[in-house]
C-alpha cells in the first residue's frame, strides 16, 4: 500500500503555515494526487486528516494554493478557532468536489466548492496530514449557510470497534448525538445560526454514502479534466491521471515548496 508523509512550513497558529504531502519522496497534492478509493466494493476509502479530535484551529485544504496543502483557515484577515473543540477527527476525501455551479439532486442546494467532509469516529486523535484508511458508515445532508456541505461519518479500519461497526446503525446512540450536536451547533458561539440538515438531521445509511461519495468523485474528474470552471483552483498535480490538466514536473513541485519556504524566512526577518 502506498504511504504518505506530511511536512510543516511555518509554526502552526500563523497565516504561514502549511503542511505539504509526499509519497516515497514525491511531492503530490492531497486534494487530486491521492486516491479516493482503498476498496470501492468494501466501502473503505482514504481520508486526510485536516483536524484532529480535541482541538480547535480550523485546518482545511487549501484549494487555492499550488499544490494544495493544508492550512488554517482565515476570516476578516484572522486566523479561524472554533468554539468548541472537535469531538471527533475531521477531514476531506481526495478527489472530490462539491460543485458550486449545480444544485444537489437530493439536497436541492449548490455545493459548497470544497472536497467532501469527512467525520472519524474511532478512539485515536490523529494528527494534521494523516492519511488513513477509513470505513463509510453513513453521511449527514448538512446546509451550511445555503450551500449543499455532505459530512460523511467513517471509522478508521485500524481502530479497536472498526470490527463491529459496519453500517450506521452498528453506531451508538449516545456518539450519533454528539456528532450532529456539534455538526449543528459549532458556529452558533461565533453569532451564527444553528446549521440546518436535509432528510431530517438523519444519519443516511452506507448506501447512501457511498452515492454520494461517488457523485463527489465525478465532479472532481470533471473539474480536473476542464468541463467545468475551476474558478481560484489550483490542479496542480504530480501523478498522471486521466487527463494531463494541471500536471506539473517534480522540479515545478519543488519550487512551489521552496518559494513557500522562502517567504516565510522573508516574513520573520
């Protein structure tokens, strides 16, 4: 199976920081270079860990930067905490996409313009950059401020209970509630509103996931071969895929870390 690194550039709790990825020595992008898939026909599918349980900075992809790499999230110039610390570890799937520019056939809501979400139930905290192997358990149809914002609930096949639960309803009451809690609450200490849900604030089951998960799929494929416009997304990747759109040599890969690099030094001079 192949193994992924990350790296930090810059101290965490800065507008610098970023975590870029590699593979055997190689720089790829976590958001298009990783496969979504471990196994399609188990359900079992790669995750990158943006936040991990019990902490608060918001970390996320950063589609707009070159290759892709974590950072925490900024509002109004500062940088984003939530409220509450995250009971669960949190992420996206590679290669998917929510698309803004069409209304979700069973939320009936534009896409969010991000990778799908990704809630980890199992007992580990995992760290920033992680990619683990996860099983789909079942998904929330959450609307976050108008827009279409999936939240799939998985478990890492490494984790102690991964053996007995293999669909949402092998899930605990009492952890269903915790994850829809927070999932509907976590903005409401910022001045927010409560988020809303489709289907009732029901956990849809695996099946139902794993359509979603594959439709998330699709639209990345179409986002990255050009069929729709990518807007402030960078494609840039190192693996060849279906298409060449966005793929860039090692040395261009490199460069894009050393200029981060670089300008973080500047900035602390």
């Amino acid at each position: 199976m192949t193994s992924y690194s990350a790296k930090s550039v810059g101290a965490l709790g800065t507008v610098d920081h970023r975590v870029f990825f590699s593979s055997n020595g190689t720089l790829v992008s976590p958001f298009h270079d990783i496969p979504l898939w471990v196994d399609r026909a188990q359900g079992i599918a790669n995750m990158i860990v943006e936040i991990p349980k019990g902490t608060h900075a918001k970390l996320e992809i950063s589609k707009e930067d070159a290759l892709n790499p974590i950072k925490q999230d900024t509002k109004n110039g500062k940088l984003r905490y939530i409220h509450d610390a995250y009971p669960f570890n949190y992420g996206a799937f590679p290669q998917t996409w929510e698309n803004p520019h069409t209304k979700d056939e069973d939320v009936g809501e534009a896409g969010d313009n991000d990778p799908i979400d990704v809630v980890e139930i199992g007992s580990r905290v995992h760290t920033t950059g992680e990619v683990i192997q996860v099983k789909i358990l079942g998904i929330y149809a959450m609307i976050d401020e108008g827009e279409t914002d999936w939240k799939v609930v998985c478990i890492d096949v490494k984790d102690e209970l991964a053996s007995k639960l293999s669909a949402h309803s092998d899930i605990d009451a009492a952890k269903i509630k915790e994850v829809f809690t927070f999932l509907r609450d976590y903005k409401i200490p910022a001045g927010k509103p409560a988020n809303t849900f489709g289907f009732n604030g029901a956990l849809l089951d695996k099946a139902f996931a794993l359509k979603v998960t594959d439709r998330t799929h699709h639209e990345w494929q179409a986002l990255l071969s050009g069929q729709v416009d990518s807007g402030k997304i960078k494609l840039t990747h190192t693996t060849p895929l279906s298409t060449s759109n966005g793929l860039v040599s090692q040395g261009d890969a490199e460069k894009v870390v050393v200029d981060h690099c670089l300008q973080y030094l500047r900035s602390k001079i």
